[in-house]
C-alpha cells in the first residue's frame, strides 16, 4: 500500500526564490511526523501544496497514492486538513456549521449527523455544540477547525501550525485532542515552529530549513544521533563548587551547568549503565537528589546546529 503523503522532489519558485527546495519526504502511514523548521522555513507552502492551495514549480505530491496535482479531488477525498484557521459564520453554532459544510461535500443527512456527534466528541466540544460561535475562543475555533477537517472520516490529517496564536490552555488542549487521535487510525502531519512541541508530541520529526529538509526520523533517533543528553538534577541541600567539581569528572560527564544552589544541568554522553552508575555516584558523594530526569535539550542543540549550518 503507499505512504499516506509521498513528496518527490518538491520545488516552489516564487520570482527565483526557492521557498522549497527538492523536497523528498515519505510520512508513513498511522505515523504522527512533526513538520519542524523556523519561520519561512517553507512549511506552510509545502503544505498549501500538498493541499492543493498552490501549485508547485516541480516534483510531485501524492495523498495516498494519488497525484495532488493531476486529481486533487481524489488525492484529498481520505485527507483532512487545517491550513489557515478557517473563519465561521459567527451566528452559527457549530452543529449548523458542520451540517452546512458536510451538505457541501456532498455527504446525505443522516450521514452528517452522526458524523457531527463523533467529530464534535474528537474535540471535546459537545457541550458547545448549539452555542453560536461568535462567542468561541481562539483555542475553540480551532478545535472545531479540527472537527470540520475530519467530517468526511479522513484518516490523514495535515495541520498547519495548528496551536498557533492560541493562548497557553488553548495550545495544549488543540495538543491533547492530537494525541487522542494517536490511538486511531490516523496519520498525522503537522507543521510547527516549537520545538518543544514536536517532542511532546509527535513521534518523528521532518526538519526544514529555507526549503530544504535537514533530517527526518523517530525523535529518539534524533537525539540518539546527538550522542549526548541533558539530564536536569535537583537536590534537598545546596551544593558547592567541590561537589560540582566531583561530579564533573564523573564518567560521561560533558559538562555540568549549576542553576540555583540546588538545582543542575548535567550533559552526559554514555549508556543507560553509565547513566545508572552516575547517579549513584552522585549519591555516595552524600547528594539527597530530589530529581534527576532527562530533558529534551539535546535535540534542541542538534536543531539550532541543523539549522546554522543550512545557513
Ligand atoms: N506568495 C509568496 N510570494 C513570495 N514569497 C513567498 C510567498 N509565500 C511565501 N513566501 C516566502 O517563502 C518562504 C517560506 O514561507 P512559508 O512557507 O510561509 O514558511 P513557514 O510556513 O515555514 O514559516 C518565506 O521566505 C516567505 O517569505
Ligand atoms: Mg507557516
């Protein structure tokens, strides 16, 4: 069966600017890949493309299996997509919103009703389902964005920076209804400026950078290819400049960043052994450690030397 979205040498020229550049990606099908680059990287043309919203300048597109270009109905008719957050009739609420929209694609009533349950309960919005939308948040029209991507049961989602300009409660509730999804049928492709993001939750990561992709895989690959981790340490009592010292020659340790007096970053490099061994280490030099848990930074410092080195 093919991949869900194939890009083949993917170019968009605008007046000699290359905003993508020979892109080649394969998203595999149930995989969730965040589509991770700064801004103007490329990522919402790449997408506009693949949805049909722009024309390429060369390569190819496939939604599964079919030519977005030669038969952009048939290509998008098993995708879901949310590029710009789309603007609702304000008077409406959103069970007349769907319904409006499911008769536009053509869907039979009976259809669109259930479907209109099942999409509105995706993103938690049943409860507001005969509130007129005038009165959402940012965060809740984005969420029925979602709802009305997915009123035709696509099981591919492409999504454009899609907690974007939403407050902090709206980002991770857009955040928590993609991860549900995770547990269906879906593949999911999602732009995003956040790196942070894309670590919580997407399950591989397709760097972009001035329209040319710098690396693709698992985003534990990713770190893994960096070969070292931050590990961020808390302790009862404040350390001193000795017990710093000791651990820094510890084996593995790259570096060690002190916070506050209780509170470290240490950058390791070494097996899950080593890893175990230093903090007993840690422990026998007298340390009550509160913490002592692996955060993403190490993939933060691959993006940032990805992305310098594109330059
Ligand atoms: N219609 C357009 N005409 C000219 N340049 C464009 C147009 N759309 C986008 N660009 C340029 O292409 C580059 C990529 O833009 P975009 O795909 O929006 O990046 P991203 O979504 O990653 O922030 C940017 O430098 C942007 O200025
Ligand atoms: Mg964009």
């Amino acid at each position: 069966m093919d991949d869900p979205i194939v890009i083949e040498n993917l170019t968009k020229d605008f007046n000699g600017f290359k905003a993508v550049d020979s892109l080649n990606l394969k998203v595999e099908r149930k995989s969730f890949v965040g589509f991770l680059g700064p801004n103007g990287a490329g990522k919402t043309t790449t997408i506009k493309i693949l949805t049909h919203l722009l024309s390429a300048s060369g390569g190819q597109a496939y939604l599964n299996g079919v030519d977005v270009t030669k038969d952009p109905k048939n290509a998008l008719a098993g995708v879901g997509a949310v590029v710009e957050t789309p603007e609702f009739y304000p008077y409406l609420t959103p069970i007349e919103t769907l319904q409006y929209l499911g008769s536009l694609r053509g869907m039979s009533n009976e259809y669109i009703q259930r479907r209109t349950k099942e999409v509105l309960e995706t993103v938690k919005m049943t409860e507001w389902s005969k509130t007129r939308i005038g009165k959402f948040s940012k965060g809740m029209k984005q969420r029925l964005a979602i709802a009305q991507a997915m009123i035709h049961e696509p099981h591919v989602l492409i999504l454009d920076e899609p907690t974007s300009g939403l407050d902090p409660r709206g980002m991770v509730e857009v955040r928590n209804i993609l991860q549900d999804l995770r547990k269906g049928d879906y593949t999911i492709f999602m732009s995003s400026h956040l790196l942070t993001e894309v670590q919580e939750i997407c399950e591989s990561v397709a760097l972009i950078d001035r329209g040319k992709l710098l690396a693709h895989g698992s985003v534990a690959t990713l770190v893994e290819g960096t070969g070292s981790k931050d590990i961020d340490v808390r302790i009862l009592q404040p350390v001193d400049s000795y017990v710093i010292d000791r651990i820094s020659n510890f084996e593995g340790v790259e570096r060690i960043v002190p916070g506050d007096p209780r509170h470290f970053t240490i950058t390791f490099k070494g097996r899950e052994e080593d890893q175990a061994r230093l903090l007993s280490e840690m422990q026998t030099l007298g340390l009550k450690i509160v913490s002592f848990k692996e955060i993403g930074v190490a993939l933060e410092s691959l993006y940032m030397s990805l992305i310098k080195d594109s330059r």
